[in-house]
C-alpha cells in the first residue's frame, strides 16, 4: 500500500469530535459480556477460517492490491478439511467475525450489523443457513468493546471502518446436533465441509481504492476440544485500531509452561502489502521494523518468520533494517497436526493471484521448543511469561485480534493416562448406553500436582436425558490394585439432599488436603486416591441417537476449577445391543468395583456427622446442639461494598452487593440456620436486568466469593423488586453461635441490549423489617432490621469519566496485622467517550466518624498503579509524608494518561500506627482530569477500620480481661508465641467439626 501520511492540523483544532478513537491489542485479553476469553486447563485447540469479500481484476505482481468488492449476494466460501481440526473435535466456542469500510455517505449511519452465514458439508447430507446479527446495529460512535469496534482514520476522517465478533456457538452445536443424528461416530466428520459469508455490504469508492485501503472479510475463530491436543490455555485479544511507523507490546501470562512447549499464535489484521518498507519515520521517532517478535525467558527478542512471511533486509548504505514481511496479503496457516505451515497466496515472491485472501492477513506461527533451540532459549519447563511485539512500518494496517495458545503444564488433577470420568453401564462396552438399567459415573481424582492442595470438592450435575437414583452417590478412599484396576475396599454413602437432590450439584468435599503422587508413580502405584460416584437412568423415549455428555468439576482452592477428562464431556452413544439385565452382571471394575457399604471410623463420614459402627452407617453428630431461642443480630458486614455510589460495567457477573453479618448474642457453641431472606432490590432503570441472585456463607469473612464458598441459597431473578431466597434447614447451611457468620449477596447484571446507558441506570439492595426469617430448635428473634446500608450501584454510562472501587477492595485486616503499610483501597478508573488525564486526585479524613487524621495514626500515603490488576499496588505514582493540612491533602500534577475505554487501576497505600479503640478511615474526595468533565463516582471511601481486641487476643484471669495485640514490629519469638496459640485455640475449636469428607 502506498499512501501519503499528512497531519490535517486544522482538523485536529476545530473538529475533534469527528475523530473516533481506535482500540489498541490487549494488554488484557478480550472480555465479551463480562467474561474474560480465555480457556484454560483444557484440551483446547483453535483454528482459524477466513476469506476475503474483495477481489483484484488486474494484480500488480510487485504490490499486488484489491480493487474491487465481490458481489455481496455470493459471498465467499472457505473449506473445511481433516487437516484443519482433528476427527473428534467438538466445538466449544466460536465466534463470526466480519469487517468492512464505510461508505462516505453513511459515515453518520447505522453499519452493516447482519450477514448470512451458511454450511454444506462435504457430503452433502448436513446444512446449516442463519442470518447472523451483531448485538445491534451500531454506528462507528458507539464502540462497544469486543462487540463492536469502530474508528475514522487519523489522517482522513472520510474514510471509517467498522467490525462485528459475534457468538455463533450455537450455530456448530447445531452441525453437530445433525451429524449424530446421521450416525457419525465422531464430532469432527460433521464440520468438513464448505461455509459461506454473504450480505455484507462493500464500498470500493475511489476515496478508499485510490490510496489501496480496501477493506471487506470474515473470519471465524474456532476453540474446540479433542483428545488429540494436550492441555493449554487459550487467550484471545481483540483491537481494532490503524498502526503506521509504530508498535504495541503485549504480555501474556497466567500460566506454567512444561518441557519443550509449543506456542501458537495468530494475529489477524486488514490492508496488508507487499514489498514496502521505509528506512526514515516520518513521525519522527524511532525506526520501527515490520514484524513480530517474542521473548520468554532470554533478553531480547526474537524475530518470527516463516516461509509464507519471509525475513528481508533493506539498506540505503547508512540506515539498515532488517523485518519480516508478515503483512504482505500471504496468509500462513496450520492444522492441527501440521509441523509447516501452508501459504494461502503463494510463497513469496511467487505470489498465488487466484488464492490470494485480499486486502488481509491471517497469519499463524507456531514456536515448537522441541524442534528449535531458538524457542527452546526462551520457552522453558517453568516459565510464566511471553512477550509479544507487533511492529508496522511504512505498510499500514488494522489489527482486529490475537489469539495465542500455550501449551501449559497438567492441571494438579489430569491423572496421566488416565480419564477422571468414567461411565459403567449395562452394556458392559466403553461409552454406550442402555435404555433401561442404573448407569454408574464414576469420578477418579489424584493430585498430580508438585505440592500438597488444600480442600478438595467434586461437583456435578446429573446428564442430560438421564434421572439421578436416590441414595446412590458413595465415594471411597482406600483400594487394592486387581487386574490393573483400582478396586475399593469399602464405600461410604453420602446423604442425598432433602427430597431426594443430587449432593453432588452443591460440591462434596472429598479431602481437607490431598497429598501429591510422587515422583515415578503412576496411577495404579499413587496411594492418594478418592473416586465418588453415583448412579442415573436413562430417560423414557430417549432418541437412540441422543448423545449423553457429562462433564464434572474438580476444585482446590487458588486455583481454577478443573474440568473432568481436560474437559472434553464423556459421550455416551446408544448401545447397539448386549444390555444385561441384571445390575450384579455390569462391570464396575473401572468404575471402584463391588464392596460392602458403610464406615468404620469418624474420618470416613462427612462434616458435622460420627460413625455409627454397630451399623455402619454416618450421623448426624450428637455432640453439635441446635441452639434454642436465639437472640440474632444482623447488620452490614465489615467487607461489604462501601461507597455513596460504586459504578459497574453494563455487563457484570459475579457481583457482590452486600455482605450481611449475623450473630447470635448468647454465644453458645451450638449451630442454627439462615431459612430466606427478601433482598429487595431498588431498580431506577427499567433497562437494568439483575438475574442469578445468590446467598454464599463467606467462611473467610473477607467479603470475596473464593473458590471454596458455595451458593447456599439462590433464585433467578426479582419478583415485585424482590429476591427471596431460601436454603434448606439442614448441614449445609448452618450458622454458629459462639462466632459471626457472614453472608455475601451476588448477582448477574445487564443492561437490556440496544439501549442506550442513562444516568439513571441503577440498583440499591436493602433488606425490610420483617425480611430475614432464623430457624433453631425454639423461637429465634431477630434485631438489627431494616438493612438499609448497602451501596448503590449505577451502570456506567458510554460518554464519562468515572473512577470507582473494584471487586479487589482490600478486605479489612485483623487487629494485630493493621499496623503496617498497606493498600486500603482499589479503584478502577475508565475514561468513556474520548481520551483524558488525571491531573490531581484529593484525600480527605472524612468529618462526623472521629477518625485519626494525617499525621497521627496515619504517617504517610501514597497513590500507586496497579499494573496487572490483581489487587495490588505495584507502580508507585506518588507520595508523601508530611501532607498539607491534618484532614486533606491534594497529589497535583499527575499527568497520568486515560485511553479511550482502557481501563487503568489504582491503590490507595497508607502506613497505619494505630492505638487501641482508633478509627480510621480515607476518602477520595475529588478527581480533576485535563477535560475538565466531570468525574463520576467520587467520593469514594476506604473501608472503616477499627483498631480493638480481637477476641482470640483477649487473655482473661482473675483480675479479669487485657488485649494482647501484637504488632508487626514485635519481636519474632513474640509473634511466635501468639501464632501457636492462636493455632492451638483454633485445633481445639474445629475437632468436633472436621471429617475427611465434608459437603
């Protein structure tokens, strides 16, 4: 492409708002409907399917471009082959991509948000036709984050370009759906075959063509599972956004890499050329060479190529460049099995004019650290890092995503060779069904991890088209190995759910600690070993072709929950013949085998429950009393959200509203339960949708949902501005009296699609006088009602700038760990509509709570960036010590830098030498930036911290009670001496309440 970059100055004074900002690639990856889009400790694989939608009538062989569209109402088809993905590949998402240039005349309309999107397989017997359709129409405006990205050109804002990524998940179930019922064995045989894009509307308008920016294509992103690929991690990262004479790095990180891994990208990007590179910028800075480049663990980078994307060189005797010509309109692509890669387009310089994919770049490499020494330097057992450089030189571009595949080390529980998930049926075959019978699953778990795990919990669900058989989920611990199989000794029942439920749904804790299986064992010689299993029947009326998928979850806390079988569902096919009637006659020998039923000991049962070994069986423990007539207390809990307004995005999952505390003022060592609770809920917009609300018991009080807590009650969505939740009176929901319980409120939040944000688009939760309903063995009373201090909630609007707290607000600390220097507050920042700065950010003691102040319990404070987001600051940004007056001081000229839409995130730091019964808390009482628009969100208050004994402190004899706080400054041997006892008060509190398998 040959184009004349200019500066239209003028332009640049009088009419900004014409100017529409383009996203840059990452740093993080690409977030769609509040999830993040990565795919993590799985058998993932990708491809990639991609065609252009322009066409060139006279190519130059030197600096081949398109010049014209192709007729839209045809489209253009790309072909599916084994190649490609691998027979068994199923796919687990997808998404439809498409990307056009705007016509002159409807710069101010809406874009082209609809194609048709169409399938035949290679043999003709599947079809598939949809009318694919982004969220809405948008205009080049209204940027929407992956949805939707849109930008005018920097240097011409006549010319504008618009793409679309849309979920058509749906679209290869339903292939698939078809392929079973044809009877195809495996997945993978029903996606091969010929997909068509057509009706996207094409401008080849002489203000696009004469400079060579023709822009018109389609892609679909593909992430499958198969047995065939080994465990990655998968990120995507979208940024649709032009680059000339500059470069972009990325970080990927989140992960662990094995012996000799392979990394696999694809960048995919519009209006690459052939043969053009300058040795001079004309922007004035550095000379940026065209390329891609990673680094792992070695300085440096290394430069990627290949044969579709030559390395070049280019010399005029004083300034040298060496690059790659990566954006050259030659694609190179691999299937799954591929060690090199095809050139769609031709191998340079012979170029292929009736292959090519014009007017873009779709190109994959992949770095095998076992066949190049190169990627071996930077990609070692260990290494959690890759970086990635994107260069463009005088060729411009527009990027529109990233996707990157890590081969990661196994997840702590994928046992080698093994599959976590099995089926015995009465066919006595692998993977078959039967219409009549109990089928047993069977799921095995092992840590095959390098350290011990913490708690171990099982959670499934039961399959489709099948009914679960009450008081059949067992589980075992102790095995002889028979035959190559590990056999159990001794089953031990687990209580269904009242009426009958399926305890599996609400997890079932199998381990307080799992030991690792040591270095050289395997499978059959690891001691360490837990299967739970249960039994389901098939469904009356069962399609013979229906495919049973099950997939279970194996969780430890610190990390994410791990998908059964590396997540590939068993399926389960209808069984052709050979069913047994009887159940003595099914094989279980893979699934635990036959032994007797019932306990031996204690450890054997569950949480709260004894053995009865004159009967084998688990109880309720006799010694953990109900307690009676209890005197409760409610109020907000310490960690719930606190701030006048906290500002959230249109589509957010997982948000805790509201931490609640519970006490029983007696303070007897006996349990009670939570039975319902109203959460009203205050909607100020119609538009505002608030679904899946949940009770989870915060075991660690900090107000987090971890990976260990679990719903105890939930309902789907609000009736009447009401949530009512209820739990069951029964183990799993029980409150104590001798400590505070603490619930948290979360919720899904949305903004119903195509409407336009208001600034009233909010929620207060509350709880009313008669909303909290106790159960105990008498006539509980509860105090502390209404709630009505809960946060309030407002959808961020599209045009602001709004700085507000995070999910990641530090939680408040214990007595004894206050005093030190400490991150108080986590904000997030984001500027909506236009780029911005923040120029000063002012604390304040906040008047009416008698907090400490500046100077006196509060030595100093600092404001620092939290780079990585993980609730940390690590980027100090500025300091002080002395500030300017007891209750307020003012961080001036900031100069800190706000992208359009990118969100930045920060901490407020202060170090605390706090007295006994101190209060503390710090506001953020304004935000100034460069536009001088207002700020949303502000103020913005610290959690209130308050500096008295805890009750594990207090050392009581005959002259009565002191509080033996310790400081972080104490001596060793002191902090020492406080920590056993802490240990030991806390051994004796939980003996009564420990099992090995706790639900």
């Amino acid at each position: 492409m040959i184009k004349v970059k200019f500066i239209i100055v003028l332009m640049l004074f009088i009419l900004p708002g014409m100017l529409f900002p383009s996203t840059e690639l990452g740093p993080d990856p690409s977030v769609y409907r509040g999830r993040d889009l990565k795919w993590e400790d799985g058998a993932y694989g990708y491809h990639v399917m991609f065609k252009t939608l322009l066409e060139s009538m006279s190519p130059n062989p030197e600096n081949p471009q398109a010049d014209k569209c192709i007729d839209p109402a045809k489209g253009s088809t790309y072909k599916l082959n084994p190649t490609h993905v691998p027979p068994d590949a199923n796919i687990h998402e997808a998404f439809l991509i498409w990307a056009g240039a705007v016509r002159t005349t409807k710069l101010q309309d809406p874009t082209d948000h609809e194609v048709l999107f169409n399938f035949v397989s290679e043999d003709g017997r599947i079809s598939e036709n949809q009318v694919i359709a982004g969220k809405k129409a948008f205009r080049i405006t209204e940027s929407e984050g992956f949805e939707f990205e849109a930008f005018r050109e920097s240097d011409n804002p006549s010319r504008a370009y618009f793409t679309y990524r849309v979920d058509v998940t749906d679209f290869f179930r339903s292939i698939h759906e078809k392929g079973r019922e044809l009877g195809n064995d495996f997945d993978g045989f029903s996606l091969y075959g010929d997909y068509t894009v057509s009706q996207l509307e094409c401008t080849d308008e002489e203000i696009y063509k004469g400079d060579t920016l023709l822009v018109s294509g389609w892609i679909v992103v593909m992430v499958y599972t198969s047995v065939e690929i080994s465990p990655k991690k998968l990120y995507l990262y979208n940024g649709f956004k032009e680059y000339w004479h500059e470069e972009t790095e990325i970080n990927v990180t989140g992960f662990e890499f094995p012996s000799d891994p392979e990394v696999r990208l694809t960048l995919a990007v519009y209006e690459g050329d052939a043969n053009l590179a300058s040795l001079s910028n004309p922007r004035g800075g550095p000379l940026i060479p065209e390329s891609l480049q990673v680094q792992g663990d070695q300085y440096g980078w290394l430069l990627l190529s290949d044969k579709c994307n030559p390395e070049a060189f280019r010399s005029d005797g004083m300034t040298s460049l060496t690059y790659t010509e990566i954006f050259n309109s030659v694609s190179s692509v691999y299937g799954w099995n591929d060690t090199e890669p095809t050139c769609v387009g031709g191998v340079p310089p012979m170029y292929n004019f009736d292959e090519m994919e014009w007017g873009m770049d779709v190109d994959t490499f992949v770095m095998d650290s076992s066949l190049d020494g190169a990627y071996a330097a930077h990609f070692n057992r260990g290494g959690q890092r890759i970086g990635l450089k994107i260069g463009v030189n005088q060729d411009m571009i527009i990027t529109n995503f990233l996707m990157v595949s890590v081969d990661t080390k196994a997840p702590t529980f994928d046992i080698p060779g093994e599959n976590e998930k099995v089926i015995c049926s009465p066919a006595n075959q692998p993977l078959t069904w039967c219409d009549d019978g109990d089928h047993t699953f069977a799921i095995r778990v092992q840590n095959w991890g390098d350290d011990l795990t913490g708690r171990v919990t099982v959670r499934d669900t039961i399959p489709n088209y099948m009914t679960y058989v009450p008081g059949s989920t067992e589980y075992a611990t102790e095995f002889d190995v028979v035959d190559g199989k590990k056999i159990a000794k001794r089953w031990i029942p687990v209580p269904d759910d009242d009426g009958g439920g399926f305890p599996l749904e609400r997890g079932l804790r199998v381990k307080d600690t799992m030991e690792f299986c040591p270095p050289g064992s395997n499978y059959l010689s690891c001691e360490e070993f837990v299967i739970v299993r249960f039994r389901a029947t098939v469904n009356p009326g069962t399609p013979k072709h229906a495919v049973i998928e099950n997939v279970a979850q194996i969780e430890t806390p610190g990390f994410s929950p791990y998908n059964t079988n590396l997540g590939i569902p068993i399926r389960v096919l209808s069984a052709t013949g050979g069913c047994v009637a009887k159940d003595e006659d099914i094989d279980l020998s893979d699934c635990g085998g036959r032994a007797e039923r019932g306990c031996e000991s204690d450890d054997d049962c569950g949480e709260f429950q004894v053995c009865d070994t004159d009967n084998g069986m688990c109880m309720d423990d006799p010694s953990i009393v109900r307690c009676k007539d209890s005197d409760i207390k409610v109020s907000v809990g310490r960690n719930s959200p606190t701030n006048d307004v906290i500002f959230i995005k249109p589509d957010t999952s997982n948000l805790v509203v509201g931490q609640l505390e519970i006490v029983n003022l007696s303070e007897e060592e006996c349990y009670f339960n939570l039975s319902s609770i109203n959460l009203n809920v205050a909607v100020d917009d119609n538009n505002v949708q608030i679904t899946n609300i949940r009770m989870v018991y915060d075991e660690n009080n900090n107000g987090i949902v971890d990976g260990k807590e679990s719903a105890i009650g939930k309902t789907d969505m609000l009736t009447a501005g009401t949530a009512r939740i209820t739990s069951n009176d029964n183990y799993t929901n029980r409150l104590w009296g001798d400590r505070p319980n603490n619930i948290l409120f979360v919720v899904d939040v949305a903004y119903r699609e195509g409407e336009r944000i208001t600034q009233s688009a909010s929620f207060t939760p509350s709880i009313d006088r008669e909303g909290i309903v106790i159960s105990d063995g008498g006539k509980p009373v509860v105090s502390g009602l209404p709630i009505n201090g809960f946060s309030k909630f407002q959808i961020e609007p599209d045009d602001a700038f709004i700085i507000t707290k995070t999910d990641k607000d530090p939680e408040i600390p214990q007595t004894k760990d206050m005093n030190t220097t400490r991150d108080i507050m986590h904000l997030r920042a984001v500027s909506n509509g236009e780029d911005d700065k923040i120029t000063s950010i002012r604390l304040r003691i906040p008047s009416g709570g008698n907090y400490v102040n500046f100077g006196a319990g509060i030595s100093s404070v600092a404001i620092y960036e939290d780079t990585n987001n993980d609730g940390s600051g690590d980027k100090k940004i500025a300091s002080v010590n002395a500030t300017e007056s007891p209750t307020i001081h003012t961080f001036r000229n900031l100069d800190i830098e706000m992208k359009e839409g990118v969100e930045r995130f920060f901490t407020i730091r202060a170090s605390l030498n706090l007295s006994e019964n101190d209060k503390m808390r710090i506001q953020v009482q304004t935000v100034e930036v460069d536009s001088k628009r207002n700020v949303l969100g502000t103020p913005i208050n610290s959690k209130e911290y308050h500096y008295v004994c805890d009750p594990m402190y207090e050392v009581c004899g005959d002259d009565g009670c002191t509080c033996t706080m310790v400081s972080v400054n104490d001596s060793d041997g002191i902090k020492a001496i406080f920590m056993l006892l802490s240990i030991l008060s806390l051994m004796i509190f939980f003996k009564r309440r420990s099992g090995v398998i706790q639900q």
